[in-house]
C-alpha cells in the first residue's frame, strides 16, 4: 500500500518520550478513530509506530458558552467546508502512544527512545508497515485480526508460548472460552506440547454443550483423549481417584473454609493414620487416641462433618484401574487429555479437589522423570481459587508457576479476577493475554510489570468482548487483536493449514473414530 493509498489523522503537536505523542485530528469526524488502532507518525529519521490510547475533546470556555443555543450551528462549519474537525476553532486530539521505530531505508526496528518533530504527519498504519513488525515461524499461528488494519492476521509463536507459564485474563463474558480453545487447537497443530484441561462446563471435547462450537476432539481425534467424572458420561472413559491418593492439602484447598483448629487436626490425623487413607482416618478418628492437646475434639468434629462431602464423590473410590495410571501413559505417548466434569461442572469443591490432585501427581512425575515426558500445558480456570494469597500455600499450582518451567510441565491460568492471584505467582508469567477487563484493581493486576501499565489500562477497560491485547516474548510488540471468529473453517485453513472443508468421508470417520473411543 502506497502513502497515497493511507488515510491521514492530523499532525503531531505534543510529544513526549515518557507521556507520548499528542495528535491534532484532521478527520472530518473524530468517531472514525478508535482506540488500540495502530498508527504511524512520520518522523525525518524513523517512522514511530504508535498506539492510539486516548481520544479527546479538550474543555473550550467557547463550546460551553454555545452548548444549548442556535448558534453552534452557524460556528461549526459543515465538513467539507473545512480541515479537521470544527476548523481551527474545534478540534480534537487522540494520545499515541509510541510503541516501535522503524528506521526508514532500512527497516530496522528499535524501542521508542526519542520523538518526532513539531507537525509530523500521522496516519492510520497500513498492512505494509505492520508487515514490517510482526514475523510468521514455523511454531506460529493466526489468532485474529490486527485491530484497525484490514484482513491482517496476527500471529503469536506458540512455540515460545508454552515454555513457560503465562496468564489469560478477561471478565464474564469477554470471551476467554472461545479464546482459549483457539489457544489450544494452535498449540496442538503446532505440535508444541501436549495439554491437560479441566473441562468444567464440557466444552473442550468433541462439541461443546453450552454454545455447540467444535472441540479440540472434533479437530484432532488422534491425540486427545477424554476423561470424565461423571460416570453417566458414556462418551468418556472414567475418572477415578483412590481415597489413597489423597493429601492434606487437597481437602484444604477443596473446602477453602477450613478453620486454623480443623487444619491442625487434619495434619495430626495424618501423622497418625497408619495405613489407611486419610478420608476413613478422619472419619474414624477418636480424640481419646491422641496425646492431651495434640486434637480438639470440636475441631475434630467439624473436620469430620466437613469430610463427609467426599463420599458423595463417586470418583472417589477405591480401584485397581486408577485413572492417573492411564492418563500418564497416553501423556507419555503424546495424547492431550479433556478432564470432563459433567454433573460436577458446578460444584466448586469438587474441581478444586480434582485439580488439585492431579496436578500434584503430575508435577511429582515431571519432576522426577521429566526427561521421559513431552511438555504439558495445564490450563486451570478460577485461577484466584487455588492462588489467592491465603490459599497459595496449601496448593501445588505456586510451586508449578514458580519452578517447573525447567521440567517442561507448564502452567497456563485462565481468569477473570487477576486481582485476587498472589502477586508471586503472577510475577511468573512471561506472556499475558488480557481481554476486556473493567474493575480497576483486575486491571491493575493483569498489567502489572508491563511498560506505561496506565496507558494500556486505558485499552484494556475499553476494548469490546472478544477482543485481547497480547504482552510477553510469543509476540514482538504488545497488540490489540481482534480474535478470530471460532468455527471449523477458521480453524481448519487458518490454524491447521487445511484448505480443504471436510467432505462427507472425513465427518463419517471423525463420527467412528468417536464411536470407537467412547464406545
């Protein structure tokens, strides 16, 4: 696209390298501006690539004096009668912030350490100018569309993504499920890791049951394997844990409203269950049968109350076919695993417990035989539930964000309060994926440690639904995206690379293939 083919904005008339650039609109109408569209401002030496954080009427003493009356009428031209808006009486302004230089001749990239002249052109970026800041690999892939630049593909590299632990963050309803499944079919055709997903509203397997989108099985039925819960669940084989597998830290973490006296007779059972499970321990445990002060019995009591919840866990249960057992085999053969909930899907404590537990056993495994396992993504929605600060202690997921990065067991955290994730664990993320976000702590939180944080606050509390803004070393520079609308097309030509729709032939075989493995 050539300059002429470029629609101008205005010209510069502030700057700073600190505060950024402030630009005097020349648009007939300020409304054809948005932010987080990219821009160029034309410098003698470089060409700044910008971000547009704000747009602003300034407070005139005229314009209130003529607010209300006939008179603005015959003030304010029409457009055509004019440059800019309102003429050189009204005018408005939108704030850049620089985000790249791009060395003109040459091309060269560098960080925004100067600025540009008085009156220096800017204009909406074109496809040629962001061609120049956003690279295609072999482990990379399209999730969306660059954000006021037409049919431009924004890749990230999946394959920096998943070597160490990052963060997806959004409120209800910004799209984080939809997101995320685009996440994963990536990392899956990308073959950059294997993943683990705890399924609690059953959309990740074949079809998903609340909005009928497709699952990561429908798109690869060879590597992703599904567990269930949920007994009923005859598309799934079951998920069963042995009472024997079970820590003290899995019921604190599961419950979350442990009294500090029922902690301390949950960890005095277990110096004394012997060789029972702790579960029957604690039922059968006796205050007469410990030392003086080693057990309240009150505290007890409750403890006891409490973990009669577990028995209505049917996956709870003793086996000698326990799911873990399976689950590591496929892992170490290369399969993906789909945890599917089912009528459990909106009981808190159970997916606390379930989570817990299982990813204890995998970072133990990858922590003692990691070089015999593929690299595994665990993506764990309601981060804050395990990771708030009070919680964080009891729960295995802080140690997985903090040290398993080296042991190729990743963790990926999907959540809509980042506020409430401790601030450690969340330092840990080396990329961040935010989506729209509007509670100014949430907002503080998820941008907490990136560059000029307050001018991409401005971004992220006004971006729409299904729309991210993209930090960290999987992309060059941080990005608005518009995601790509989810459906099997997209995915199919521009995530796997298969220009091809699927024929009758290819739906009957996905069809057997699921009747084969679900039975």
């Amino acid at each position: 696209m050539n300059k002429e083919e470029v629609t101008g904005i205005g010209e510069v008339v502030s700057a700073s390298v600190l505060s950024g650039l402030e630009v005097k609109l020349a648009l007939d109408n300020p409304e054809d501006l948005r932010i987080g569209y990219p821009a160029i401002v034309e410098g003698k030496k470089y060409d700044f690539y910008c971000m547009v954080h704000d747009i602003i009427n300034e407070k005139m003493e005229i314009a209130e004096r003529l607010a209300g009356s006939n008179l603005k009428e015959s003030v304010v031209p029409v457009s055509d009668l004019h440059e800019g808006y309102g003429g050189r009486i009204f005018y408005s302004k939108a704030k850049l912030k620089p985000i790249q230089l791009i060395e003109k001749g040459s091309g060269k990239l560098s960080e925004p350490e100067t600025i540009p002249p008085y009156f220096s052109e800017t204009r909406h970026a074109s496809k040629s100018d962001v061609e120049k800041l956003y690279e295609v690999t072999p482990s990379s892939a399209p999730i969306g569309s660059l954000r006021g630049v037409a049919k431009f593909d924004v890749n990230i590299d999946f394959g920096k993504l998943v070597k160490k632990p990052f963060g997806i963050f959004g409120r209800t309803g910004s799209g984080k499920s939809i997101f995320n499944k685009i996440l994963c079919t990536s990392i899956l055709a990308r073959n950059n890791a294997n993943i683990l997903i705890f399924d609690m509203h059953s959309e990740y397997g074949i079809y998903s049951k609340t909005d009928n989108t497709e699952g990561l099985k429908f798109f690869f039925p060879e590597k992703v394997e599904i567990f269930s819960l949920d007994f009923e669940n005859k598309e799934a084989k079951p998920f069963i844990i042995s009472p024997k597998e079970i820590r003290p830290a899995d019921i604190i973490v599961a419950f979350q409203d442990l009294s500090g006296g029922m902690i301390d007779a949950l960890f005095a059972v277990n110096r004394h269950k012997s060789d029972l499970d702790l579960v029957t321990a604690i039922q059968n445990a006796d205050p007469e049968d410990f030392r003086e002060g080693e057990l309240h019995p009150t505290s007890l009591s409750a403890l006891q109350r409490r973990i009669a919840r577990i028995d209505r866990f049917q996956f709870v249960r003793e086996t000698e076919s326990e799911a873990f057992g399976m689950i590591q085999g496929l892992v170490k053969a290369g399969k993906s695993i789909v945890l599917d909930f089912g009528r459990y899907g909106t009981n808190q404590m159970a997916y606390l417990f379930v989570a817990n537990v299982l990813a204890r056993r995998f970072f133990d495994l990858y922590t003692e035989h990691n070089e015999d396992y593929p690299r595994l993504v665990i993506f764990l929605e309601e981060a804050h539930k395990f990771l708030e600060p009070g919680i964080a202690q009891f729960t295995i997921f802080d140690r997985l964000a903090r040290e398993t990065r080296k042991f190729n067991l990743i963790l990926a955290l999907i959540d809509q309060r980042p506020s409430r994730i401790d601030d450690e664990v969340r330092s840990q993320l080396a990329n961040r994926l935010v989506l729209s976000l509007k509670e100014p702590s949430d907002m503080s939180s998820a941008l907490a440690g990136v560059p000029d944080r307050s001018a991409w606050e401005n971004i992220v509390g006004t971006i729409p639904p299904r729309t991210v803004v993209v930090f960290g070393d999987a992309i060059r520079v941080p990005t608005v995206i518009d995601v790509m609308h989810y459906n099997a097309k997209n995915v199919k030509r521009g995530i796997i690379g298969d220009n091809k729709d699927l024929d009758g032939v290819q739906i009957k075989k996905i069809a057997e293939k699921a009747d084969e493995i679900f039975g």
